[in-house]
C-alpha cells in the first residue's frame, strides 16, 4: 500500500514538514517519516488494515502535550486536525470529529447557549481527540476528567477495524494515549448551564494551620474545590505574600457570590501558569498525594523555595522547577516516599513511563495485544 495513493496532496515527505512533526510541546525530538492528514475516516481505515510491515503511525491533535506524547519515533505522523466537523446536535449532547479545536466547539456551544465544561490551560488549541486520548481535566477540576464527559466514541483500531465505543470498554481509550486506536469522532455530554459555584479565600501563616482547614473542607459535601496557592504564587497574584486557600462552594456557602467577581478569580487561576513562565519556572509537575502526607509534601516545597498551587481536594500539586533543577528529582523521590504518584494529572507520554506502575502495565499490554497486536500505533508511548 502506498499512502500517497491515498491521501494524495494531504500526504508530505518535506523536510519542514519532518521537522516540526518531529516535535510537540515537550522538548523532545523525534524523528518523523512523513506526514499525512485523514480527513475521511475511510482513509484512516484503509492506512491501517492495509499499513506493510515497517509502517509505524503516531497519532497528533494540536501536539500541546508536554510529555512527548505526540512525538514520532521512526513513524509517520498522522495530523487529525483536518477531521474537525461538528457532526450532530442534541439537546444535552454533541458529536464532534477528533480534530476539532476546543476552542472552535466552545464558539459553537455559546451560540446554542450550551456549555463543555472541561477547559485546560491551553483551551483555545488542543483537540477533543487528544484531549480524550489524554483524559485531560480542566480548570474547573471538579467537572472531573473527560472520562465523565464522553458517552461514545468511533475509533479505528490497530488491525483496522472501525468500533463503536461505549460503557465500560470506553476505559481502553480514554487516557490510553492513541496506544489502542485512533479516535474519529465522539459524542460528548453537555450542560446547558454552568454549575453554580460561591467562593471563599482563606489566608494562613503556617502550613500546619492550612492544613487543619483543609481537612475540615475537605469532609464537606457542598465544598466543590479546595485550590492551594503558595506564598509565591499568592503574591503574584496580588494576594499578599501568604499562604492561601481558594475554595469553590457548590451553595451559598462562599463569601464572594458575584458572578462578575467569581470571573475575576477564574481568571486568576489562568494567569498563574502564564506568571510562573515568565520568572522561567518551566518545568510543571504534577503529583498526586493523599491528603495524610500533603503537609509533608508542601513543607518540603517551602523548605526547598519551589512555588507550588495545587487541587487538594485531588491531591494534585503542582510544583515548578526551572530547566535542569536537581531538585525536580530529588521531588520524585519525596512522592514515591510518600507513596503518591509522580503523574497524576497530565499524562505518560514518552517521558514518564517509569513511574507507570505494574499494575496499569499489565493492563495497557493487555489492551495493547486486544486492539494493536502489531503494535504499529503511537510506538514508544506510554509503554514500550
Ligand atoms: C501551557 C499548557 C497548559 C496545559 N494545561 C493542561 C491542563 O490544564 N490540564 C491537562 O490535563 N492538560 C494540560 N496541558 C496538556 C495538553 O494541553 C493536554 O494534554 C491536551 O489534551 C492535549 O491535546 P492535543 O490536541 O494537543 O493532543 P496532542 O498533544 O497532539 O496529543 C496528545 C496524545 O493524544 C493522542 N491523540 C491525539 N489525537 C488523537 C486521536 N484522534 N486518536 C487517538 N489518539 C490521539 C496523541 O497520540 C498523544 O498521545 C497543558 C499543556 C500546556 C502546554
């Protein structure tokens, strides 16, 4: 089979090409064959059932990833972002090819007055595809991951085979970075208005203080988020040089109740990442701890000067390194003390596959054997 048969023009061997496929935005390199972009699901199915021996794909929406989720290894890069149709409408639900922008949907939902609730960082530019294949939370975290968001799905698998996704095998996809199939559309739930939030923000001194209200937040059932900001990030944000914590009611609990000024705050919480940027803290992480070992984890940061904010309702942190910080590791070592998780939120990708544990091996390969048994999507990835 020759894929130029059947991508004709939407197939590319030009070095520029290569080159920025051979990236994402992880400062991985990789090394890229060719590119193609499927805009018809045909096209994905024929290059798969028909892909010769050394033919190996790796799958890219907007490439945002941090991980080198997208990055190629001696493979042909398969950009889905020209299958990007609004397919059908519902009341409470919308079915959307893989490779429409989140932003582009979002423009589409304000016009029906319809709301996705699930808005990372990078809301404008990731697909709904990658978004799936990485199980992306969102700002909001308590809206959950896409895997509460995702009702159907249409993949084509490693062998070539198109299937409709659903119930319980919809664990095979989601979060399972493009290593079971490529995903062509889904049908994703929808409000029709955001939940309802007030908010409150607590000011302390010391970590141990914090904490004893944290645990007592935490118990509540009307508490949506408990948002943690350190005395750097709590500065930057015009806070105060204190610890604080942000916490999100799902009552009237919240002393703030101004949905204008309730915005205000939203936006705050964007700003941060984009501040951290700039004083060259690069490097997020992402670790997941239960809340017994938060207060040792957040001493150490404070010890250690290393800004961190954080969901502590999910036990997610998020500490920032600059480039090349010996303490970065040194962090790794701490949670695994602590019996958490290096990667809880963003993802594998091709740089944190040591910290999958055993467990969630077993059943990747197991999946992988299911659905890629010749192992020709995303190589590399996730595990080897
Ligand atoms: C500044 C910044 C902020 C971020 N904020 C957040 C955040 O708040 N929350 C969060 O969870 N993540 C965040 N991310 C990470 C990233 O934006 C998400 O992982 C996003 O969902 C990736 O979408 P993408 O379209 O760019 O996918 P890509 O990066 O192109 O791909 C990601 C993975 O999905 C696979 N994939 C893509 N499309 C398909 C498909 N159609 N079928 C099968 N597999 C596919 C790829 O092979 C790859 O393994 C952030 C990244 C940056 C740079």
């Amino acid at each position: 089979m020759k894929l130029q048969d059947i991508f004709t023009k939407a197939y590319s061997e030009i070095s520029v090409d290569k080159i920025v496929y051979g990236r994402d935005a992880s400062e991985l390199e990789g090394s890229c064959q060719a590119v193609v972009w499927p805009t018809h699901k045909e096209q994905v199915q024929h290059m798969l059932k028909f892909a010769s021996k050394d033919m190996h794909f790796t799958i890219r929406g907007a490439g945002s990833n941090t991980l080198g989720a997208a990055v190629p290894s001696q493979s042909i890069v398969v950009d889905m972002s020209r299958m990007n149709k609004i397919l059908e409408w519902g009341s409470d639900f919308v079915v959307v090819e893989s490779g429409l922008v989140l932003g582009e949907l979002l423009t589409s939902l304000e016009k029906k007055r319809l709301v996705f609730p699930i808005k990372p960082l990078e809301l404008p530019l990731c697909t709904i595809g990658g978004m799936i294949a990485m199980n992306t939370y969102g700002l909001d975290t308590y809206y959950g991951r896409m895997e509460n968001w995702v009702e159907e799905l249409e993949v084509i698998d490693g062998e070539g085979n198109r299937v409709k996704v659903s119930g319980a095998q919809l664990k095979d996809f989601l979060g399972a970075e493009g290593i079971t199939g490529i995903i062509l559309s889904a049908k994703l739930k929808l409000l029709t208005e955001p939940r309802q939030k007030t908010v409150s923000i607590f000011k302390f001194n010391t970590i141990t203080s914090l904490m004893d209200k944290a645990i007592i937040l935490d118990k509540s059932p009307n508490v949506l988020a408990i948002e943690y900001l350190d005395d750097f990030c709590s500065h930057y944000l015009s806070l105060g040089q204190s610890l604080h914590l942000l916490v999100e009611y799902g009552n009237d609990a919240g002393v703030i109740k101004d949905p204008e000024e309730i915005a205000k705050i939203d936006e705050l919480k964007e700003k941060l990442q984009h501040v951290l940027i700039n004083k060259k803290y690069t490097q997020k992480e992402d670790p997941k701890i239960s809340i017994q070992q938060h207060a040792k984890f957040l001493h150490w940061c404070q010890k250690n000067g290393v800004p961190c904010f954080g969901h502590m309702k999910l036990g997610i942190f998020h500490p920032n390194f600059r480039e090349g910080s010996p303490l970065q590791r040194e962090m790794h070592m701490l949670v695994m003390g602590l019996q958490g998780e290096i990667a809880g939120q963003y993802g594998i990708g091709r740089k944190r596959k040591r910290s999958v544990s055993l467990d969630r091996k077993v059943r990747l390969q197991t999946l992988k054997t299911k659905y890629d048994p010749k192992k020709i999507l995303n190589r590399g990835i996730l595990i080897d």
